[in-house]
C-alpha cells in the first residue's frame, strides 16, 4: 500500500519511511504541509471510479490547505474581511466580499473560512451568480453567502453541508440555516457569538 508521510521533522520522516518499508508499504512524500500532501497525492490519483472523489477530497484539502497557510503566517488575530478574500479568489467565478471590519482569534478564523469555502463552493457549483458575501460583526458575526439560484432541496444533503453544520454549531457555537429571498435567490447564513473559540 502507498502511504503518504506527512511529517516536517526529516529525521522522523526518515524514520516512518523506513517503518512502512519494513512494514511492506511504499512510502511517499515526506511532505510537511497540506498543498505539498495534495500535490504528492494527486501522482497517485486513481483512475477508476474513485478519481472523481479522489478529486473532490483534494480540493477540499486544498481549501483548508489555503486557509490554514494564511493563517501560519501571523500569530495575532486574523483580519476577516482579507480572509475572506482570499477564499474568494480560489473561486473560477467572481464573488464579491462585502465584509464591515472583523478580526478573529486563528482558531475562529480558520473555522470561519472552512465555512465560508464551502458555502461559496456550494454556490458556483449548485447556484447562480452572482455571488454575494457579507459579512457584519457587532455583538454576533453574521455570514452571509447569496447567490441566485433556486437553493437546496429541503432534504439536500452532503458531505459540505454537514460539515458547516458541525462546524458552525459544534465550533462555533452558532446558526446555521439556508433560506430563499424575496426577490429570488438562495442566502446561506450564519451566526456565532463574539466569545465563540
Ligand atoms: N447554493 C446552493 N444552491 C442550490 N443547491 C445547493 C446549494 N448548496 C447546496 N445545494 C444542494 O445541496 C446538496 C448538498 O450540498 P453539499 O455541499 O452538502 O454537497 P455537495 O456540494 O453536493 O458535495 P460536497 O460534499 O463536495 O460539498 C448539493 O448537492 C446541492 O444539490
Ligand atoms: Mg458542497
């Protein structure tokens, strides 16, 4: 079996290489973050009837991947609306960022963007532009992700929707909820409290 070290220590590296070596397995890598672990994947993506979802495993690596290199570069707090942005422009349609000033602690912010990518991926891929993010802050952070189209089905159900369920109410301790509005279109919200961490 392929297995994939992901470890930035060379020595241990080394050392789980040989371990899987002994082991009978073929080791890759070392790699020791995520763009590095999809890039090494994707030379062994298979080409049967699991490429598709090999594929969509690795862009939501690639996502969490982008988020998480933003957020290694600064110990402080993260600025939501430059957060925000950089989602967006790993999108292949415009979306517009309309977010009033927010900054969260890393962990918040790195929980924040998951959500925010998925919603704007569900929106290119299901929805209809164009794609509108809002966010407010204030005593509740407010999300918003709008786009045009006709919305989930009321029983819709995937991995990236349960994902920013748990993610939302487990991590954040907040709302989620997806809704029609008025004048046509389909707004995906969510709301967390400040002292969320
Ligand atoms: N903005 C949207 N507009 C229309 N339909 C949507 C929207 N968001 C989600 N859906 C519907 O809800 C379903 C479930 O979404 P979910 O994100 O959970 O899974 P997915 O996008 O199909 O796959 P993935 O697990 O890769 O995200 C989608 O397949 C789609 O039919
Ligand atoms: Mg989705």
């Amino acid at each position: 079996m392929r297995v994939l070290v992901a470890e930035d220590d060379p020595v241990i590296a080394l050392g789980l290489a040989e371990r899987l070596r002994t082991l009978g397995h073929e080791p890759i890598g070392p790699v020791n973050d995520g763009e590095q672990a999809v890039a090494a994947a994707k030379q062994s993506r298979p080409e049967d009837v699991n490429g598709q979802a090999f594929d969509d495993t690795a862009a939501r690596i690639h996502s969490i991947a982008t988020v998480h290199g933003l957020l290694a570069r600064g110990e402080g707090p993260v600025d939501a609306g430059a957060l925000l942005e950089r989602i967006a422009e790993s999108a292949p349609v415009p979306v517009t960022i309309d977010a009033e000033p927010a900054a969260f602690d890393p962990c918040t912010a790195q929980k924040l963007g998951i959500v925010a990518n998925e919603l704007i991926t569900n929106a290119f891929q299901h929805g209809a532009p164009p794609i509108v993010v809002q966010l407010m802050g204030g005593h509740e952070t407010r999300l918003q992700v709008d786009d045009r189209g006709n919305g989930p089905a009321e029983d819709a159900a995937g991995l990236g929707l349960q994902l920013v369920r748990d993610m939302v109410e487990q991590g954040l301790r907040g709302r989620f909820g997806v809704g029609a509005l008025p004048g046509g279109g389909t707004r995906a919200a969510v709301v967390f409290p400040e002292q969320a961490r």
